[in-house]
C-alpha cells in the first residue's frame, strides 16, 4: 500500500459537499480509521472524540457520518454544534479527549465543506499522522471495529459555548474593560455567531452586531474576513471605534479601524509582536509568518531587533514552526493569529482582544495604533483550473522567469496551488505599483492560456 495523502490539504479534507471527497461515504470511513487510529494505545479506559462544526447546511449530514463511524469503531462521542474551530482545539485540550474534530469548510462558499482534526494537546495533524489516516481508509477495517457491546456512546455537551467565552475573556489583559469603546462584530453567518459578540459585550464594550443570523446557506456570503465592505460601511454609519471581520469558522480575523481602512494579518503581526518584544514577552525575539506576508513587514521587524521566519501557506505550517522554535507569535497576511500563550490554533476573537488591549492601554484610536509600517504594494489574484496543472508548463514557467528578472531585487512572485481550492494563486509584489499591475496582467494572461 502506497503512503501518500490523496484527501488532505493545507488545512484538513475539504470539498464541494455530497461529492467527492466530502461524502458520507468518506467521513464514515475518516471517522473509524482516525477513531481506531487514537485508540491504538488499548488501555481499557473509554476514549472520546469531540466533534464541532460551523453552521453550514451540509454540517448535519458531514456530522452524522462522522459520529458513526467514531462510535462503530468504539469511541464516545461529545457533540457540542456550532462552535468556533479555536474552540475545538481548546475543548479537547480541557476535555482530555482523545482527539477533536471540526466540521467546516473556514472561509469557503457555503457549498463547500471541510474536516480539521486536532490531536488531544489541541495541534492539528503532521502529515505523518494524516498520511496514517488515509492509508487505513484505503484497507478494510471491518475487522478492527467495536463488538456490539463496545460501541460508543453520543452525547451533547451543553455549556461549551460559556467554557470558550471565559476562555477568551481570560486572555484580555486582568484589570482592563471595554467600557466606552464601540465595537462592530462580522461573524460571517459561522460558528461565531453565539460566542462573539457576548464575550465583547461581557469585557464592557458596545457591540454592533453583523453576520450572525446563519441558515445554512449564507456563511461568508458577502460578509466575514473575505468580503469586510459592508462592515466597513457599518464602522463609518455607527462612527465605531474599530470592525472585526470574522470568517466562517472563526480562526481568521481582520480589523477596520475608525476611518474604515482595512487593517490585514501582517499589520496585526507587527502590532502584536512589538507590543510584547516592548513587554518583555516575545519569546526568542523572533515571530513567524509565511511567505505570503508583505516585506514591509519584514523591513518593519528588522527595524525592532525582531526576527521574522517564513513558512509556506498553511497556519498548521506556522504552528509547527513555532513549536520547534519556541515562538508564541505567529500568523498569516490572511488573518490567522497563533499566540500560543492563548491558543494552540488561530484564534480570531482572542487576536481582536489582544489589539483591543493595545488600544486600551495606549488610550489612542485604532488608526494611530494599528498602522505599523507601510506595507510594499502587493496584489493578488486567483485563477480557477480543472485538471490540468497550468504551473508546469514551460510557457508559464519562462514567463515567471522573465518578470522575475524584471523585478530583480525589489520584489518577488509567488506562484501557487490553493491547498483548499482548486485555484492558482498568484501574487507580485514590488516597490512600484505599475509594474506590479503590469506583471501580474501578464502572468494571469499565460496561465489563462495553458490551463
């Protein structure tokens, strides 16, 4: 049997739900082989899986596949519905479960469908451990599940969303309120919706409230961290003092800040990371992002004898960096935060609340404090493709070549498959805006062409 990864990406299975990969099928025979795979330690204890979700329609169908397969192959079951992926991490950690599992599909149309897993420290999956997983899904596992009187139990744990409302609440800094500040929250329609804005509300601050009447057909629909206009409108309307834009599943967040300007992932790092090396609490002086992140931020970093390590694309990527450094910053130019003090994953809720302290305490508006550097100009553009691999062909590979001499030394391209889309990813970047309009038109012009 071959060992190679056929169902995950960069962040877990996903797909178009009820077709492949993300069939009933599918995660029946995910949920026995990861079931089987947590319980190989055989010590006569009942071990137990916690399964979250966000609130697409297709959750209920993903999650009753799920649970029929942990429970058949022996494990109980705590189900605890709609709830932020951070949460997950979090309540598996809390629980002592064997491991966690999140039913979403993060910042995808609501089509779309996904299945993270975290281990029972709240990490998500090596490839190792992944590769693990679909090798037994491709073998017969019959003879490995549970007798009939050791099939697992299902139950609902009803206080999970108060749990990881206290849990954020703790990360803001002991003796600060959000009294006077007004607050407008975009939950995306996702797992959010519940948790949120209370948690804001219960540390003192005046809450708008967007994005948190889901039905199961408008998560991330024109709302959330991939789509922050109407957000931005409401900052401007209510004269917030700052926007959080939520995506669906929670783990990625972007700000607004009081003019309605957009404040991305690698300003909130710089933030973050300067305001901790100032506190004596940046561990090695040294935070990690991925390759994606603008080289302003780097230039900006360097100014403040602070280190900046790349990952690829993926905040599992980052995390693992960050582990085997021992960094507790981390994140992505998309809007995961990873601050390991709080969370094992990214954690959009307990980010804002960590910007939020800055304001706090600085007592200055979200403008002043949220613009670290001035970031490179940067574009991005997303190209859809069937089966055919437009970035191995030689037109597409001397056209990157050529711009790349273009570019020399004041800028770079990066070229990508999405992990969870079947999308190619383009991005330029340069000192001069022109000829990073002019090279991306013309790369996306030969992809278009060879795919």
């Amino acid at each position: 049997m071959k060992n190679y990864r056929l169902l995950f990406g960069t962040d877990g299975i996903r797909g178009t739900a009820n077709s492949d990969p993300m069939t009933v099928n599918i995660a029946q025979k995910l949920g026995q082989a990861a079931g089987l795979m947590f319980m190989a330690d055989k010590d006569h204890r009942r071990h137990q899986v916690l399964v979250g979700k966000d609130t697409r329609l297709s959750g209920y169908m993903i999650e009753s596949a799920l649970v029929s397969g942990f429970l058949s192959a022996g494990m109980d079951v705590i189900l605890v519905g709609p709830m932020p992926t951070p949460a997950i991490a979090m309540l598996t950690r809390s629980l002592r479960a064997d491991l966690g599992v999140m039913i979403s599909a993060s910042h995808n149309p609501f089509q779309d469908n996904g299945i993270k897993i975290f281990n029972r420290d709240g990490f998500k999956l090596s490839d190792v451990q992944e590769i693990e997983i679909e090798t037994m899904m491709r073998s017969d596992l019959s003879d490995q599940l549970a007798s009939f009187e050791h099939i697992g139990r299902a139950l609902r744990l009803d206080d999970a969303a108060g749990r990881y409302i206290e849990h954020a609440k703790a990360s803001f800094p002991r003796g600060y309120r959000l009294d006077g500040l007004k607050i407008v929250i975009d939950c995306a329609n996702g797992s959010a919706y519940h948790v949120a804005p209370k948690a804001l509300w219960e540390l003192g601050a005046e809450v708008i409230i967007l994005g948190c009447t889901p039905n199961g057909l408008n998560i991330n629909k024109n709302c959330g961290s991939t789509h922050p206009e109407s957000l931005i409108q409401a900052v401007l309307e209510n004269k917030a003092d700052l926007g959080i834009a939520l995506d669906g599943d929670a783990d990625r967040m972007l700000l607004v800040d009081e003019e309605g300007k957009l404040i991305d992932g690698d300003q909130i790092l710089a933030l973050i990371a300067s305001f901790l090396s100032r506190k004596k609490r940046l561990q090695n002086h040294t935070i990690v992002a991925t390759v994606m992140s603008n080289i302003g931020l780097d230039q900006f970093l360097q100014d403040n004898d602070i280190q900046l390590i790349r990952t690829c694309v993926g905040d599992r990527y980052v995390v693992e960096r960050m582990r085997e450094l021992g960094c507790n910053v981390g994140g992505e130019q998309s809007g995961h935060m990873i601050l390991s003090e709080f969370s094992t994953t990214g954690d959009g809720l307990i980010a804002a609340l960590q910007v939020l302290a800055v304001i706090v305490e600085q007592g200055k508006k979200a403008s002043d404090v949220c613009r670290m550097f001035e970031p490179f100009p940067q574009k991005l553009c997303n190209i859809r493709y069937r089966n055919k691999d437009p970035l191995q062909t030689d037109a597409v590979k001397q056209a990157v070549k050529l711009s790349e001499i273009k570019l020399g030394k004041e800028g770079r391209i990066l070229l990508r498959k999405s992990g969870t889309e079947p999308l190619i990813r383009i991005m330029v970047e340069a000192k001069d805006n022109q000829i990073v309009e002019d090279i991306l038109k013309d790369l996306k012009q030969v992809i278009e062409k060879n795919i």
